[in-house]
C-alpha cells in the first residue's frame, strides 16, 4: 500500500493474532494490517491517493488509486484507530493496540 508524496510503500502485516494452518487444512480467511506512519495518516486525510498492488513473482497487479468511496472508508478507519490510541485503547475490533 501506499499513499501520500512519494509513494511510501507499506507492507501488510498478516495473521499475527493466531495460527490458522494446521496440518489437515489452511484458512481462507487471513487478516492484513498495515502498520501507518504518521505521515502517511496525515496524508491520507488531506486528500492523499492510496494505491494497492502485489508484489509476487508470479503475480503482480496495482491499484494507482482505490476509487474515492474506499479511500473515505479507509479515513474513517483510521479515525477510530486514532481516537481509541489517545483513549489509551487498543484499535476496535482488530484485535491489536
């Protein structure tokens, strides 16, 4: 992911809250976070595009920039996330702090 000037990439963060592998079977749901600077936060809320791709070797695929409803959703995300850390909360429903 990345957003703001520059195009500082971020790398997603997968699976930290529990194994979801075992020998018999692999999960099809994985969760991603991405681990924000400040700047990039702040970027994003000042209108900043947010781009997504995949870096594979076999497969490799970008977004230069998630339509406008999605950027929005992804502010209000980080408006909580912001809100419950002053809070001295952990992040709502992600299961992080």
């Amino acid at each position: 992911m990345g957003a703001g000037r520059g195009n500082e990439r971020v790398y997603a963060i997968a699976d930290e809250d529990l194994e979801r592998t075992t020998e018999d079977k692999t999960s099809s749901v994985h969760f991603l976070r991405f681990d924000l600077t400040p700047a990039i936060v702040a970027a994003v809320k000042q209108g900043a595009a947010i781009a997504v791709g995949i870096e594979h070797e076999v497969y490799t695929h970008t977004v230069d920039a998630v339509p406008e409803n999605v950027r929005r959703s992804l502010i209000n995300d980080l408006a909580d996330r912001t809100e419950a850390r002053a809070a001295g909360q952990g992040c709502p429903g992600c299961g992080f702090a």
